[in-house]
C-alpha cells in the first residue's frame, strides 16, 4: 500500500473516530429518543472531542506524508505565509478537482510585497464560507493577513477594477491592506475528506459499513490517492433509519439548524409514517445537475430549482435543501481549522492562528411575517 493510499486510509478513519463524538454517543447514551435540537453547551464539547480526534489523526497523516516526501524529493519552504497557506490546502484539497468548465479556484488575490522587504513568519488566516463588507471588517479586526474563502470572490475575468462593483471593492480594500485570499470551492467538494463526504458522515452517524459511492465521478487524470473522487456522494445505510431521524442528524450537525425545506411526494401525508430509508445522496450547495439521475430514496442539498424538486417527488424521491451555504459553513469550523492547522504546524508557520469568521452568514432568514 503506497504512502498515500495510507494516508487517505486515515483521514478516512479520523472521521470515523470523530464521529463517535456525535450527541448520540457521548451526549445521549442509551436513551430510545433524541430532542431534535442539542443545546448549545452539549454542542461545545461535541465539538472539542471531534478536533481533538481528527487532529490526533490528521497529525498521523500529515507526519507518515511528510517522511515519505523527505525521502523522495527536497521540499522548498515557503516564500511567506500566503505560499504556505496555498500549498497546505493544494495538499487538502487538490486544485485539479475542480470543476474547471466553469468554476474559478486556487489564489485569486497575491499578497504585495512588504514595504521593507520582510517576510511575516506568523499571522492569522481567516476562514469563511463567502465574502462580505462584514467579513472584510473582521478580517482587518483580527489582522488577518490572508483569508480562504470557499466560494470563488472573481468568477468571471475582470476588465476593470472600480469601486462601482461591490465584490471588486471589497478586492481593493483587501489588496491594500495586502490580505490574500484563496478559494478552494469545487476542489473541497469533490475531495476526499471533503464537503460532500462530511455530510455523509453527519448523516450516517457513526456507521461504518455503509457503502458510500461517488455520484458524478472525474473521469481526467487525477493525483495519487484521488483517483476515485468526484462531486457529490450516496450512501447505503445498513441499518435502515425513518425520515425524522436523518432530519435530526443532518440539523445537529450543521449547526442546529431549526428550519427545513422539504420536497415531498404527493402520495406521502404524513412525515412521520416514511418508509425506512435506506439510500441517501448528497450535494453540498446546489445539487440539482449533479442530483438530477440518482435513484435514492432521500436527496440533501443546500437549495435546488423548483422544476428540478418537482420532478423528483413525482418519482416518489424526497428532496431536503437547507439553504445553499448552510450545507458548507460548518465544515470550516469542524473539519478544515484542524486540517489546516496540522498542516502548517511542522512549517516556519506553525504559529498561525487559524480562525472561522463570525460575520458569515447566508444571506437568507425565515421571516414569520405574522409578527411584523
């Protein structure tokens, strides 16, 4: 088994250790019923138990990787932290993964040189999920000398730079206070390890037969040990579980999400009386294209088109969508802090103080307008 194959084997197995953290382990033992919400102090500890597992068995990874590199090539440091940054989630999250018909990923704002023409060897990199006046406002609070954003902040090619554009001046405020950003979005969905793979593990709750499956695979040729990745996933649950259930474990573990959108078939009245389900899809952000064939019973994804939801319940198919970036953002806290920090500990930036933006939100609220 090649080093790399070892090192998928265990970041595969540190989410399954994470898991065993979930509220339904540690929180609720042998009780038969869950409340559909977890208080916030119980989430604490979750939390803290699941870093603490994946970083004792990312650090495992990244150490296993790190002599086999030493023994085949000399590895170049970094020129500064934004190199460092760059690299680290290249490693993560290949940048040949993304889907390059369309999506725009990797640097997409350097860093200018240093008036003095010193290099910082500490910082603060910030994570979030989009980028906001609220976000950009944080990240010069925090002194944030670079920040990865999951969704690409240049998606079309430029032909100016002006301050009539919102995105474009958010970019030169950014680049005057030399702050880099990097955006991974479609190489994170499509990884091992990634997005698509964390929600299948929310969703299965600790189980670790089930069968899990790419559902649009990349066909290119792709980097040793990510030879079988691709967007989107479904699993086969070998222990059956009932509707209310996965609504619970998807909620607990995105954030407490107390409202979801359903799509159900007409020829279900009760939510309470679905069959077992035993076949799950998945699609972080929007899924209808990359949904739009799978034949499982239960389709999760952030927001899908009216037309495309219709169409599944009249296949009897169930569609869950919990708003486009309340599908991601929880991974950045969860699963990506850890990642990048153990990644960066055995460079000259181990002191980098990782964080998860506070400001970022979806920009969608649920309004009961009886109250207005």
């Amino acid at each position: 088994m090649s080093i790399w194959q070892r090192s998928n084997n265990l970041k595969v197995l540190s989410r399954r250790i994470s898991k065993f953290a979930s509220p339904h382990t540690y929180q609720i033992g042998k009780r038969k019923s869950i409340s559909i919400f977890t208080r916030a102090s119980e989430n604490n500890r979750i939390l803290q138990d699941r870093t603490r597992n994946l970083r004792a068995c990312y650090t495992i990874t990244r150490q296993e990787r790190s002599y086999s590199t030493s023994k085949t090539m000399a590895v170049t440091p970094a020129a500064n932290l934004t190199d460092a940054v760059v690299a680290a989630m290249r490693t993560l999250f290949p940048e040949e993964l993304a889907d390059s018909a369309w999506d725009n990923t990797g640097l997409l704002l350097g860093q200018a040189p240093s008036p003095n023409g010193e290099n910082e060897t500490s910082g603060t990199v910030l994570l979030t999920n989009d980028l906001t006046s609220a976000v950009v406002d944080e990240a010069l609070r925090e002194g944030a000398r670079m920040i990865v954003c999951y969704h690409p902040v240049i998606f079309r090619p430029l032909k100016s730079i002006t301050t009539k554009d919102p995105m474009q001046t958010l970019l030169l405020r950014l680049a005057a206070e030399r702050i880099s950003v990097y955006c991974p979005h479609t190489a994170m969905d499509a990884a091992s390890g990634g997005l698509n793979d964390w929600l299948c593990d929310i969703l299965l709750d600790g189980e670790h037969q089930a069968n899990r499956t790419v559902v649009q695979p990349i066909s290119r040729s792709l980097p040793e040990g990510q030879q079988y990745t691709g967007y989107g996933r479904t699993v086969e649950l070998a222990r059956p579980v009932n509707l209310q259930t996965l609504l619970k474990r998807l909620s607990a573990g995105i954030g407490d999400l107390r409202y979801m959108m359903v799509a159900i078939p007409p020829t279900l009245k009760d939510l309470t009386k679905t069959q077992e389900i035993s076949k799950v899809a998945v699609c972080a952000g929007s899924g209808a294209d990359v949904l739009k064939d799978t034949d499982a019973q239960v389709l999760v994804t952030g927001e899908m088109a009216h037309h495309y939801a219709l169409r599944h319940t009249q296949l009897g198919q169930i569609v869950v969508t919990v708003f486009h970036s309340n599908s991601e953002r929880k991974y950045l806290e969860t699963r990506l802090k850890p990642m990048l920090e153990v990644e960066l500990e055995t460079t000259a930036y181990g002191d980098t103080r990782v964080i998860v933006s506070k400001a970022d939100r979806d920009p969608y609220e649920v309004i009961d307008v009886r109250g207005l």
